[in-house]
C-alpha cells in the first residue's frame, strides 16, 4: 500500500505545541526528528547494547506524519498553515515548509532480518531462528536467536566481550544475574556453559517474550529462569524478587553512566567472590567505570577489549 508522506519543517522550541496541533486537526501518529540531547531519564531508560553518538542540537526539528494515498487532505494542510501563522505571533516556528512525498509500506519489525545471518563469536555458532544450521557446523555449540523487539544478536563488539568473559568464569552450578537481559542471549549462553539457573532483568517488557522464545528454541526450559521488568537501580520490588547475596555473576551490558549507578547497587545481590562483568563501554570512559567498580568495594580483575569498546571484570572480596 502507498502513502503520502508530509515532513514539516520547524523548530525544537516549537516541536511540542505543533505536534499537539496536529493531533487536533486528527492527525494519527507524529514522528519526530531532532537533535535535541537525551536527558538522564531518557538514559536511564536505555538498556542497550550501543547509545549512538548524535550532533550539536540545531534548534531544527521535523515532525512527519502519513495519509492514505488517495486521501483528500487540501484542507487539512491549509488548517495547518493557518494554525502554524497563528502560532509565530506567539513561538518561533521556523520555516514551517512541508514536503510532500510517497512511500511504501514497510515491515519495520521484521525488515531488519535481511540484514541478519549467522556467525561466529570464537568457536560459537549464533544462528537466526529463521536459518538452517549447515551440516559441518552441527558438532559446534548452536545458538538459535531471533530478538524480535528487543535488544541484543550477538553481533556488536560489547555482546561479544560478554560472551567470552562469561565463558572464562561460569562454572556448573552457577547462579547468574543478567541485568538489561534484552533478547536473553547472555543469559542463554550463561546457561549453556553450565550455569544452573538465570534471572534477567529489564526495562522493557518485550524481553519477556524474546527471552522465552529464545530459550525454548534452544531447548532451555522455564524452571532455569525467569525474567522481571523494571529498574533494579532504584525498583526495591525488583531488587527484592532478585534476591540479595545469591548471585555468582552479574553480567551488565549497557551503558557506561547507567553502569555508573548499578555498581553499588549491584554489589548487594553478589555474594562474596562473585564475579562482575561489565560492557558497553566506550573506551574514553573506561576508567570512570573502572573507579565506580573499584569505590563500590570491587576489585578489577582484568579489562578486555574489542574495537573501541571495553568490558571491565571484577570480583567482590
């Protein structure tokens, strides 16, 4: 199906009002492009394997919005201007140009496959769901993983630095914390080198059906597991159904300030000895890392890296 497309050129200061105008006028669904900074919260809510680096705010915005095809929409465009000239008496709106385009419907959910194969991290075979593993790998260690929604392949560097840090010290028996679990696939492979049982957490509620599929494709049941949603930063319903001085590993790969703030947090659900792997670190942050794990208490075991990205290992004495 066709749709047209209209991209409004505005200001940041505007973005707001003229986005509530729009949905006045019955406008469905506004998206929005800018370069405004993310705030602490909207950090703080990124659970993610890569923050993008993103330009100087330009005090430009583009708010863009889609109608059918063939649908008559002169007089709404002209209720925009009008409302759009009102509004400058007040705020500064900018040049409030609209472009008209066309587009195709696209599957955003599952467009981004085409893009996925499989691959080796070390002697580990990690393999969309949706592809057959090749008879000559069938003696290597397969994991099958299809993240939907949520966050987490394999395939960046920081994924990566976790999987070998985890293989190095998860031992049978082990008890993992895997905080910002995304697809599961840490938790997976924690489980598969001998862990005995995972709880992940995170922010977004997708994790739960992405780690649930993940795990019953590779034949993981539900009695090794468990998933919970919310922030164990600051959430002590969350930390409280974690548990306290139980956890052999934490592994964490987010982001360098939310790690920041989860180290001594963290340490509470780490029993003595336990181990601390940490990634998504940029390594111009590295030592900040480094100095929040070594003031909560831990001591640095080693620092592994991977193109630009760090992962700091730790023990808690």
């Amino acid at each position: 199906m066709r749709w047209n497309k209209f991209r409004l050129k505005t200001t940041t200061e505007a973005e707001d009002i003229v986005s509530s105008m729009l949905m006045d006028l019955g406008i469905e669904g506004v998206e929005i492009e800018d370069k405004v900074p993310l705030t602490r919260s909207d950090k703080e809510q990124m659970f993610v394997d890569i923050l993008p680096e993103t330009e100087e705010d330009d005090g430009v915005a583009y708010l863009s919005f889609y109608t059918e095809a063939d649908a008559d929409i002169g007089q709404t465009l002209a209720d925009i201007r009008r409302e759009l000239e009102e509004m400058s008496d007040y705020v500064d709106v900018g040049e409030c140009l609209i472009e008209e385009s066309q587009t195709e419907d696209v599957d955003w959910v599952n467009n981004w496959k085409q893009y996925f194969h499989q691959f080796y991290v070390d002697d580990i075979l990690i393999i969309p769901s949706w592809e057959d593993v090749a008879p000559a790998d069938s003696d290597k260690l397969v994991i099958h993983i299809d993240p939907g929604t949520a966050f987490g392949t394999g395939m960046h560097e920081t994924t990566q630095l976790c999987i070998r840090q985890l293989r190095k010290y998860v031992t049978s028996g082990h008890k993992i914390l895997d905080v910002g679990c995304g697809s599961g696939i840490l938790g997976m492979l924690a489980l598969k080198f001998g862990a005995a049982y995972l709880v992940g957490t995170d922010l977004d509620s997708c994790a739960i059906n992405a780690t649930h599929d993940n795990m019953e494709v590779n034949g993981i049941s539900r009695e090794r597991y468990e998933v919970l949603i919310g922030n164990i930063i600051d959430d002590k319903a969350i930390q409280d159904k974690a548990g306290y001085a139980q956890y052999d590993i934490v592994v964490a790969n987010i982001l360098a300030d939310v790690l920041i703030e989860l180290t001594p947090v963290i340490v509470n659900q780490m029993r003595t000895g336990g181990i601390y792997i940490t990634s998504g670190i940029i390594d111009d942050k590295e030592k900040i890392v480094a100095d929040a794990i070594e003031k909560a208490g831990l001591e640095v075991l080693e620092v592994t890296y991977q193109g630009e990205w760090v992962s700091v290992t730790a023990r808690k004495n």
